[in-house]
C-alpha cells in the first residue's frame, strides 16, 4: 500500500475528532437537546444550520464541556471527556479545542499579536514562541502589518481575523465556530469563512460552524439541520 492510502485508511479506522452521543440538555422544562448524535472527523468541515432558539449553541458549548449535559457521552478522539473534572476540562479546551464567535470577543488592551498569543501563554508557552506563532498566524490571514494594531483599531473582518488566528494558533484538534460571520457583510462573511474552512482543512483539524446563511454552509463538507434540540437532516455538500 501506498503511503498516500495507508494515511487514508488510518484516518478511516480512528475514532471520530469528536462525537456525541445522545445528547440530551434541558433548562427547566425546556429540552433544548433531546437525543443528539454527532461524529465529526479530522479534516471535516460541519455546518450547523436551524431556525433560532434550536440549540446549535448548546450543542457546541456541550460537545466542548463549557456547559453539562443531562444525559448521553461527549468523546475526543475516542476517549470520553464529559466525565473528567472540570479543571482537566478546561485544559482540554484550551489545549485541544479553538473557539470563534460571531463578535471576536478580543481583549482591547491587547494588540493583535497580544490577543493572538494569550491562550499559549496561558498554556504554558514561552513568550518567545508563542509571539512568534501568533505572528505567523496572522501573516497567514492577511494581517502582516497589524501585529500591533489594538481591536479598536481594526474593521469587523479584521478583528475576527484576530480571532480566527488566537482559533488556531495551537492547532486545536476541534474548532467550534459560532456565527463566526455573523456581524459581517456578506462578501467579508464569505471570505472569512472560507480561510477558517481553508486553514482548517490544512491542519486537519475538525470544524464544527454554527451559520444561519445557507449558502456559506453549502462550503462546509456536510451541513447538519436541528430543529427543537434534535438532528432534523444530514447533507453531504462536498
Ligand atoms: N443558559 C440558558 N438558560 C436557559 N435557557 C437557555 C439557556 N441557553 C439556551 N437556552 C434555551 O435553549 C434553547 C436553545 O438555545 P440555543 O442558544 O442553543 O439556540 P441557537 O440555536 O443557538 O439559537 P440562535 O440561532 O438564536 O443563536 C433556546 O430555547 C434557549 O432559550
Ligand atoms: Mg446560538
């Protein structure tokens, strides 16, 4: 077998970048997550799509064990994490994971490069190698002469850019994007996408991307619709 195959079948074999299993989250008398299953792979680029209120965002925030679920398993890579202690799960978000949101949430006391490095120095990197990274990462996003721009100073593109490269930085194994182009123009909103996919797909990372736009989750690999807490269809877009 060629090497080429070889990884191919590897990838095949290996437990899912991150599943659920079902996943039920109620608050109250509310099911917000009423038996959800999700696999995604390395490499695979989901697009989650539903009306509002549906509960893309609980899924994330569950699958990524910033909030509990009642009931069903959370595993990274074949391993379950929904039971470790909090204190393991918050490294595992800061080592494993990569978070967008629709507005960058930057710190605006900190410049580009500052914001982009934050998360590795909070992991333990040297400051010396996590500038460094965090200037590559935003010459790879187009942002070469604004390592030392404050957000203030950045348009909406821009900054979520910024936010974009603090995503990746470490190489996550999962990205999980909230309406990452949600407060953009639709041209910046596609272009955004599109490097966050592009970048994602050259890691290999997996990518879990909440968007109400349609046509901007036709570029994911697969599009997932919930309806009321629940998987309502599955759509292979590539
Ligand atoms: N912390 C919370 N406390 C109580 N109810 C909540 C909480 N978070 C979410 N919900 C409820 O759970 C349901 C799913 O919410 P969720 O935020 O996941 O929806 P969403 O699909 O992300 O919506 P949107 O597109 O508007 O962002 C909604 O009915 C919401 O009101
Ligand atoms: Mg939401």
């Amino acid at each position: 077998m060629v090497a080429d195959q070889r990884s191919m079948v590897q990838e095949v074999l290996a437990p899912p970048a991150i599943s659920g299993r079902h996943l039920v989250k109620n608050y109250g008398p509310h099911r917000a997550l009423a038996g959800v299953d999700i696999d995604v792979r390395r490499g695979e680029a989901v697009a989650i799509v539903g009306p509002s209120g549906s509960g893309k965002s609980t899924l994330l925030h569950v699958l990524a064990g910033i909030v509990p679920a009642d009931a069903g398993e959370v595993c990274l890579a074949g391993s379950r994490i929904d039971e470790l202690s909090e204190a393991r799960r918050s490294e595992l978000r800061r080592s494993e994971f990569g978070f967008v949101f629709q507005q960058g949430m930057l710190v605006d006391e900190l410049t580009a490069e500052e914001n982009v490095a934050l998360p590795m120095l909070l992991g333990g990197t040297s400051r010396a190698e996590a500038m460094q990274a965090a200037r590559y990462w935003l010459d790879r996003l187009g942002l070469a002469g604004r390592h030392r721009s404050m957000p203030g100073e950045l348009s909406g593109g821009q900054a979520q850019r910024v936010a974009i490269a603090r995503a990746l930085a470490h190489r996550p194994t999962v990205v999980f994007a909230d309406e990452p182009t949600g407060q953009l123009d639709s041209r910046t909103g596609a272009e955004i996408m599109d490097v966050l996919l592009e970048i994602c797909a050259e890691t290999n990372a997996a990518i879990l991307v909440v968007t109400h736009d349609q046509e901007l989750a036709s570029r994911a690999t697969r599009s997932i619709r919930i309806r009321d807490g629940r998987i309502e269809s599955a759509v292979l877009t590539a």
